[in-house]
C-alpha cells in the first residue's frame, strides 16, 4: 500500500518558479531578429517594387497625355470656321521665309494663316525669341487654327480682351461673300469693332470665335534649375505670349510631316523637314514656304525618362525617333544613364487641310 506524502510550505512562502535560462533567452532574440529582418527586406522590396511601378506609370500617363495634347491640335490645325485659308494663297501673303510666330501684330498674324503648321527642325536654343530655355536639338511645331467654339455658347471661353478674334461671313452680297477682294470674307482682329459681317440673311451678326496660335516645344527645366525636361507650349493672348507646362518628363520631341504632292488629301511623302524637301532652301521662293500648305498629316515622336533616376539602373540603350530631313534614322543615344526612358510615337491626319484638299 503507497503512502501520500504531502510536502508543506511555511506559512509566508511560495514555491519557488523555474524561469528562463539565458540560452533560451538568446535563442528567442536571435530568432525574433531574424523575422524583423525578414519584414524589414519584405517591406523595402515592396517599397522599391511600388515606387518603380508608380514611375512606369507615371511615365506612361506623360507619354501618353503629350501625345493627346499634340494630336488634339494637329488634328484641328487649319481650321478657320467657313473660310478655306487657300484662298488667302491668291493674295500674295506668302514671303520667301516662313511666317514669323513670335510676331504678335495684326498684319502678320493674318498674314500667316495659311502656313496652318510650321515646324523647326533640331532646334538651336535661341530659335525663337518668344520662347525660353528650349532644349537644344529637339524639334518646335507651331499650329494655328481658331477655336471650335463661338463665343457666347455655353462652356465656350471668350476673347480676353486686346487678344485675336476670328469672324466669317455668310452673306452673299457685294460687300462681303460676293466680294472679290478676300480680306471682306473674314475679320481677324483685335479691334472689337470691325467685326461687322454677316450670317446668311445679311442682317444677322455672324458669331466670333477666339483665334489659336500655340508653339510646343521641349524645355531644359520645369521650373528654373530644376533639370526636368518638360513639354511646353506658348500661347498668343492679349499681344504676347504666355508659356504653360503641359507635361513633365518629356525630353524630346520629334515630327515628320506628311506632304500632298498630288492634291488628293493624303500625304505621299514624309519629310523632318518640308524647307528641306526637293532641295528647298533659303534662297528659293516662295516654294519652301508653300511646302507646309501642303502638310495634311504629321508622325509625332515623343521620348520620356522618369521624373527621378532609378537606382541601380544605366540606360545605354539609342532611341529611334523617326528619320531626319536626309533619311537617315533620327537616333539618340549617350543620354543621362540613370534615368528609365521610352518613345512613344503616333501618326496624326490633319483633318481640315487633309479633307479640303481631298474634297
């Protein structure tokens, strides 16, 4: 028969507790070490992952919208509401060298209508003296058209005032449509008061449209010494032009222009540039000058980087944006090797000119 053997504690004390050992003590801090680091490169991996996502995308949204700003206002470029701008051809406008766009005056700016898109080739950085810190050996592409919308309409900009607007007329009677003289068949103008003409009844105000001059081009910096190449465009207003950013990221832009040589409204030619093209130049007149009346479509090349350099990356790799004025690829390489680029391209008809000439 066992016997119980009970074990007394003095009144006033506790057993005493077995705690841990300074091994395990160690062992629990190395192995809660081990999975904080494992966390700590989980979570640096994502984070790298995340932010080289949120700069592809980034990069794909500003090629992407450049590309929409551009051909939005190619596809629109010549267009004058009712009035055919080749009919102004016949009045001798045309110089033996291109319209000036930084002329803010009235008489040229009407005198330059017909050249509806005009474009300058790998560009010196003083090319145009109403722009600033353009980038050296891009391209600058000029539109000029008048704005879809009257002015009046509901969700339609008006004329600040002092700026250029744009009036035809529909009235057949002497003094205007009936008129052989084309300078009665439209106003553009800053003066408020000469816009006079008619709608088809002859009594009627013919509605106003706000005129469009624009200038793209490719800056150095976004903001003065920051070295972000950025999209840009100057616009005419009240008798100068005011520049906006359009698109950060965009360090070349590059065009060839799709020439009509037959007068069927779809381009038989491309050339980087039409002052080139047959053996045009300075000394030719006025044939150079007409070659861009006869633009109805352009390719649009674009090439972006990221916003911040990519560490760990070297870019060694030559782009191709189209071909220059001789045939030659347009290449571009030995660019900043930190930073993740790519080209987007797109071939824009100029819907006015193109469907004039075709009609």
């Amino acid at each position: 028969m066992r016997t119980r053997t009970s074990t007394i504690v003095p009144s006033g004390k506790r057993p005493a507790q077995r705690g841990m050992s300074l091994v395990e003590l160690m062992v629990a801090i190395a192995i809660g070490a081990l999975i904080v680091a494992a966390m700590a490169v989980l979570f640096a991996n994502n984070s790298r992952s995340r932010s080289a996502t949120e700069r592809a995308s980034r990069q794909m949204e500003n090629g992407r919208y450049a590309l929409e700003v551009l051909r939005n206002d190619l596809f629109h470029a010549g267009y004058y509401g009712e009035l055919d701008p080749a009919g102004l051809l016949a009045t001798g406008v045309l110089t033996t060298t291109k319209p000036d766009p930084c002329a803010t005056d009235v008489g040229s700016v009407q005198s330059a209508m017909p050249v509806y898109v005009q474009g300058y080739d790998d560009v010196a950085a003083t090319t145009l003296t109403c722009l600033n810190d353009v980038k050296a050996g891009t391209d600058v592409v000029v539109v000029r058209r008048v704005s879809g919308c009257v002015v009046g309409a509901a969700g339609c900009a008006g004329v600040p005032a002092g700026a250029a607007a744009f009036q035809t007329s529909a009235c057949s009677n002497a003094t205007e449509l009936g008129s052989a003289d084309i300078a009665n068949h439209y106003r553009l103008d800053t003066d408020a008061t000469v816009f006079t003409l008619k709608l088809r009844d002859c009594t009627t105000v013919a509605p106003k449209r706000r005129y469009v001059l624009r200038i793209y081009y490719v800056a150095n910096n976004d903001r003065a010494g920051d070295g972000v190449p950025t999209l840009k465009f100057a616009e005419l207003g009240a008798g100068a032009f005011a520049t906006s950013s359009l698109v950060q990221g965009v360090e070349n832009l590059q065009l060839e222009y799709g020439l009509d040589t037959d007068g069927n409204g779809d381009a038989d030619v491309y050339t980087a540039n039409p002052d080139l093209y047959l053996g045009c130049g300075a000394a030719t007149p006025p044939t150079c000058v007409v070659n861009w009346t006869s633009v109805v479509s352009a390719k649009v090349f674009v090439l972006t980087r990221s916003i911040d350099i990519t560490p760990g990356y070297v870019d060694a790799k030559t782009y191709v944006l189209g071909r220059k004025a001789n045939g030659d690829a347009n290449e571009f390489s030995g660019l900043d090797p930190g930073y993740k680029r790519r080209v987007f391209q797109e071939v824009v008809r100029l819907q006015n000119p193109s469907g004039r000439r075709g009609s």
